[in-house]
C-alpha cells in the first residue's frame, strides 16, 4: 500500500474536550452530537471513547441510532431531526430513541402510536429564529399539552431550540431567540436545551439544562479568526500525508492544473500524495498552509484529485518522504477552512474512503 493519507483521531482529545466543555457548561448536561459519522471522526470509534462521559448521543438519522444500539451504547440517543414518516415510530420505540417533534405532519404518527411498545421520549422544537425546524413560539403550549396526552409519549417533553448565530458573540440575533424560547415555555415543565459548541463559548445564559455540542467536541471552532485551540480545546483530528516528489523549477514556470501559479524565482516545488479525491478541499488557494516535517509551507497551484503542490522556498531540508501535515496538531483546521472558503466541520466530514483512520489515545 503504497499511498499513505492518514487521519488520526486523537482519544485523549476527544476526552480532554468533553472535560472542557463541562467546565464551561457548569451543571448542563451533555449531549454529545456524534451526527454525520461523529463530524467525520468516526461514529463508533468516538462514541467508545465517550461512552464512560457523555450523558446522551445526538444523531440526525435513525439509522445512526442503531449502530450506536448495535454497538452496545445504552445512553440516551436523541435524533435531532425526529420521526420522517410514521414507520419510523416503532423503530425509534424499539431502540429507546428519543424523538424530535417539530412538524404538525408527525403529530399523528405520535398519537397513534402503540404504548406497548414502550413510552416514547420527545423533544418539542421550537422555531425561535432559525426557520428551519421547529413550531412556531406562538404553538409550542399547545403542542406541548398535546404530546404530553398522548397514551405512547413520556410525560416528561422536553423543549429545544437551535441557534442561528450563536458563533456572534455581540449582536441581537442569539438574545432575541433566547427572549423568544423564554416567552414561549415559561412555565411549561421539561428539561431544556438551547447551546450548541459556539452558545457554550459565547453565551453562558443559555446553558439551561443540556448542552448540544458537536464541533467542540472534536476542538472545532465556528468563531471567526478563533481556532478551538484558543479556547482550549484539542484537535480531535490530524491529516498527513507523505511528500512523493519535490521539482526544482526555474523562474517563470507555471504548477498545476490550468498553471494558476507561475514560480516568481527559480524554486523547490513539493509534491504530497493527497488531493480532493482524499476530501482535501479542491477550494484551497494558493497559500493555504501545510506543514512539511514540522515546517510552516504553503500549497500553489490547484489543488488535484490525489496530489497537491507546495511551495518548498522556507523548508531547503525537505526530502522525499517526509511527513506533510494538512490539518490538526500545530495547524489549525480552521485555518485551513478559511482559506478554502468554508468552516472546519466541513472539511472533516469530508474525508473520503481512501482515508485510512487510524487512532492514538493522546
Ligand atoms: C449539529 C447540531 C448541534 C451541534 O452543533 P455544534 O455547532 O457542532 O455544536 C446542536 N443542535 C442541533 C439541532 C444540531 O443540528
């Protein structure tokens, strides 16, 4: 095997930052948001790592759910997008999943639901500015006492928002969802939840009584120009690769695809076996950094389906074969995100098949 992209997912990060982040969550409880394969990271191998820690697991897809059940995870597990069609009910009574209500369409589905199978644990969502899922403020009584009838429903509902810019820490958005979410269940009993990693950093009144974390957890920042590094946090995540080749070409020279980049001097041009087909982000600019042997370097040219190409001017000692570092230890994935035009959590979801994962327990 001779290509040799590597992503290591670091346990003791992912542990380190769940003790983080119940040290700013005060008595919060915490859900871990192990969604989209565990932002990338690997949806058993990070829930094994939390197993011990975590109060709950949130997925978006039932199907998530089972392979933590399958995996022997006995948790709590909310699907943070709920029931999409009335089949679905049973399974999530069968595997102890708890149910996001947030559409009138799954009201029924809820009603007709067969208390043998066991009470059924729900969130009510509540739309307080996101406008993606949830019912209005306006409704969120009613539904409330409609759910809390039902004969398949546990009596304790709890109540849920989402954030829309929680990563602004000035700003009117997050304070007038939280004055909205206070004003539609003030009196109403269950447990609430409203923070997801950027509300945990940025707006202590809105811990209540669970947090949502996702990003944090894997040391994933959304706050512009802040890494989760400055918060200390740890990435969770370290992308390397191997440096195949290195060119010397003269001044004048064009690298790459389309020859976006011309040498402004004669140069060592470095060639690393990664590229979009790996889930490197084909948006890298010219300049985005990388570490070649511990060094600071940066990427020219575009970016290819299994190579990139790196500007060598700062590393003279660099050989064949060394290590070239993409994201995580001493390289913020943040950083990397920016100059390819997108936030952190996208470029670790993206990893692709030709990864190969592999884990260490600092
Ligand atoms: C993804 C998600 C979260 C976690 O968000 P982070 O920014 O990763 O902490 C929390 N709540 C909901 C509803 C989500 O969809």
């Amino acid at each position: 095997m001779s290509r040799t992209t590597v992503a290591t997912i670091h346990l003791g990060a992912l542990r380190h930052n769940l003790a983080r982040i119940r040290g700013l969550a005060g008595d919060a409880r915490v859900m871990a948001v192990v969604k989209a394969d565990a932002y990338g990271h690997g949806l058993e191998r990070v829930a094994r790592a939390l197993d011990d820690e975590a109060d709950a697991f949130a997925v978006a897809a039932i199907a998530d759910g089972l392979r933590l059940r399958a995996a022997g995870h006995r948790q709590r597990i909310v699907v943070l997008s709920g029931p999409d069609t009335p089949s679905d009910i049973a399974e999530m009574q069968r595997l102890r999943l708890e149910a996001l209500v947030h559409h009138d369409a799954q009201l029924p589905w809820l009603a007709g639901a067969d208390p043998a199978r066991g009470p059924l644990r729900v969130w009510l969502k509540i739309d307080t500015g996101m406008h993606r899922l949830g019912f209005a403020p306006s409704h969120a009584r009613e539904v409330h006492a409609m759910l809390r009838a039902m004969p398949a429903v546990d009596g304790e509902v709890g109540l849920m928002t989402h954030f829309a810019s929680s990563e602004v820490f000035q700003g009117e958005a997050t304070v007038q969802q939280m004055a909205r979410f206070r004003e539609a269940t003030d009196g109403l009993p269950g447990p609430r939840a409203l923070s997801n990693s950027a509300a945990v950093l940025g707006w202590p009144e809105a811990r209540a009584d669970w947090v949502r974390t996702g990003g944090l957890l894997y040391g994933l920042s959304v706050v512009e120009g802040a890494s989760g590094a400055d918060f200390g946090f740890r990435p969770a995540m370290t992308l390397t690769t191997r440096l195949v080749a290195i060119n010397r070409l003269a001044r004048g020279e064009r690298v790459g695809y389309n020859g976006t980049y011309v040498c402004p001097e004669d140069m060592p041009i470095g060639v690393a076996a990664i590229g979009y087909g790996d889930g490197y982000p084909r948006s890298a600019a010219t300049g985005t950094p990388v570490l070649v042997g511990g060094v600071p370097v940066s990427i020219v040219g575009r970016v290819s389906m299994d190579l990139i190409t790196i500007d060598l001017r700062n590393a003279p000692s660099a050989r064949v074969g060394d290590r070239v570092t993409l994201w995580g230890e001493g390289l913020p994935v943040e950083v990397v995100a920016a100059s390819a035009g997108t936030i952190a959590y996208d470029l670790t979801c993206g990893m692709t098949r030709r990864v190969l994962f592999v884990e260490d327990d600092a």
